[in-house]
C-alpha cells in the first residue's frame, strides 16, 4: 500500500501529531473541554477530515456522519 496516496494512515502510522497537522491545515478547531484519551482526539481528528471528503480511506463516511 503507498502511504502516499493515503496521507490519514500514512499520518497515523507515522505520529499522531501529522495528523493533528493535516486537520489543522483542512480547517481542524479543537473541541471545547478535554479529549478522553488519544483515540478520542484521533477520531475527532478522523471525523474532520472525512467530512472534507478528500480522503478514501475515511470510509465508509458515513460512520463518520453518526459520531
């Protein structure tokens, strides 16, 4: 797989921070009040960038529509 052509997971298999960076760039505000954990900063992370619809590998997009 070229993690070139998916930079979510190239990101995510590299450091949470670029994806931190990604969201940023495409628009990401952090969420009022505190993140639970790292997977849930990741997932609102996620969920931004599906909703952009540039990334295929944020699929199927409609788990994202539900969070």
């Amino acid at each position: 797989m070229d993690l070139e052509e998916r930079p979510v997971l190239g990101a995510l298999v590299r450091d949470l921070r670029l994806l931190y960076e990604l969201a940023v760039e495409l628009g990401y505000r952090e969420r009022e009040g505190d993140y639970v954990s790292k997977c849930h900063l990741c997932l609102d992370l996620r969920r931004h960038l599906a909703e952009t619809g540039q990334f295929r590998e944020l699929s199927p997009r409609e788990f994202y529509e539900h969070l």
